[in-house]
C-alpha cells in the first residue's frame, strides 16, 4: 500500500494529492466512505456507483432538496398500504 503525506485545512479538508487523484481515477465531487478508530487510523474507500448505500444516499439528498422528505414511519406505512 502506497503511503502520502497531508494536511487538514482550517476547514478539516483534506487535499489528496494530485497524482493519487489520477491513479486512482478521483474526480472532483467522488464520494468515499470514511471509517475511522480511536486510535487513529483513517481509512477511505472509494464509493462504488454500483454500491446500494451511494443510491440511497443520492435519493435521500433528491428527496430532501424537492421537499419530498417524510417519516420513515409514514414511509413503512405506505408500503405495507399498497
């Protein structure tokens, strides 16, 4: 595993060097999944568009901007209605 040095900004961004962006194909804007422990060890894994949980992450965020957000007991509701 190929190892780099960053730096967390003011804001706690994090800038992944430009060559590991190309290596592995990031694009402005990728998702990634942040598992973290306590005793400091980061890891990011990149999201797979084939992954369910970037699918429902994405229409959640869609839902949420056109209002169509509800109870997810209203939800469980509806589907066992019809």
């Amino acid at each position: 595993m190929a190892k780099s040095i960053v730096t967390v900004d003011g804001k706690g961004r994090v800038t992944i060097p430009k060559k590991v962006r190309k290596e592995l194909d990031i694009e402005e804007g990728g998702a990634f999944f942040l598992n973290y422990d306590k005793k400091g060890v980061l890891q990011l894994t990149k999201a797979v568009e084939d992954n369910p949980l970037v699918a429902l992450k994405e229409y959640s965020e869609k839902e949420y901007k056109t209002g169509g957000t509800r109870n997810f007991r209203e939800y469980i509701k509806e589907r066992e209605q019809g």
